[in-house]
C-alpha cells in the first residue's frame, strides 16, 4: 500500500526503456481504484484475523 501511495511524490515516470520520462499531469479513476481495492483488501483480511481470533477465543 505505501509503495501504491509513493506514486503521489513522484513528478515525472519512466515511459520508455531509454529512458524516456514523461511529467505526470494527473491520476485517473484507475489509480484511484487500484489504491481503493488494496485498502478494501487490507481491511477485508484485517476483519478476517480478528474473526479468526475471535472465534479461537471462544472455542478455547
């Protein structure tokens, strides 16, 4: 996720194998999806552990 996020601090990105860098104008609905999903993903298994040690608690 923080490697997801660094993408805010950067200026310009590699376009090319030259390299060729290219500024960076905006982020587009995609990059904020991208970020979204990892954040719903982290929280989803962040809500399956504590139901996981939940339940290991009650069983014990």
């Amino acid at each position: 996720m923080l490697i997801m996020l660094s993408f805010l601090f950067h200026k310009s990105i590699v376009i090319s194998e030259a390299p060729t860098y290219s500024k960076i104008f905006g982020y587009g609905l995609g990059y904020w999806l991208w970020i979204a999903i990892a954040g719903f993903s982290i929280i989803a298994n962040l809500c399956r552990v504590m139901r996981q040690l939940n339940y290991d608690l009650n069983v014990t």
